[in-house]
C-alpha cells in the first residue's frame, strides 16, 4: 500500500572474544538509552527485539529503512549498547541486510 514504509530484513551475529554469544537478547531502535529503567529501547516509537540462537545468529524482520543502534544483553549481563551504527540506512527494500558481528 501507498505510504508504507519499505522494509527489510537485519540479521547478525553476536560474538563476545572471538566466540559466538548464545540466547543474547538484542533491540534495534534509532538510538538505544544509555539510561534507562526498562530496556535501552523501551520508550522508543520504533524497536524491534531479537534473542540469538546457540549460534549467535540473530533475525530481525520488517525493519524500515533508516539508521538505528543495537543494545545487546548477554544471558545474565549488562546491556551493550552500539553507539553511531550506520545499520539499516543503505538497506535496500525487502534485502536481508547482513550486518556482520556485533
């Protein structure tokens, strides 16, 4: 439809020490808190939440094109958060956009 936002598909990995990051939660949105009482994307107007599989691999679907940040929690951790990410911005429409490992 008309006014729809074009979209794609981020997908990663989480990698702590050369070694993949197993059940790590991770949030996109345009610029994660570095103080916050819930999550760092919690009162953002766009998020989109993920959990790493044993792999690290991480999908997360229907993102519209734009620039955003990663806040990452290890399983028992603190939130990392990724402060200047270019992800997303030269995502083209429907792409699965790889952005490596965080």
């Amino acid at each position: 439809p008309a006014g729809t936002a074009a979209t794609g598909t981020v997908k990663g990995k989480v990698i702590k020490g050369g070694a993949p990051v197993a059940n790590a939660e991770i949030e996109l949105c345009t610029s994660p808190s570095m103080l916050f009482t819930g999550t760092p994307c919690a009162d953002k107007p766009f998020k989109q939440v993920a959990k790493a599989n044993a792999q690290g691999e991480f999908r997360l679907p229907d993102v519209p094109i734009g620039s955003y940040g990663f806040a990452i929690r290890p399983t028992g951790g603190k939130w990392l958060i990724t402060l200047g990410g270019d992800c997303c911005s030269k995502m083209q429409k429907g792409q699965e956009y790889d952005i490596g490992a965080l």
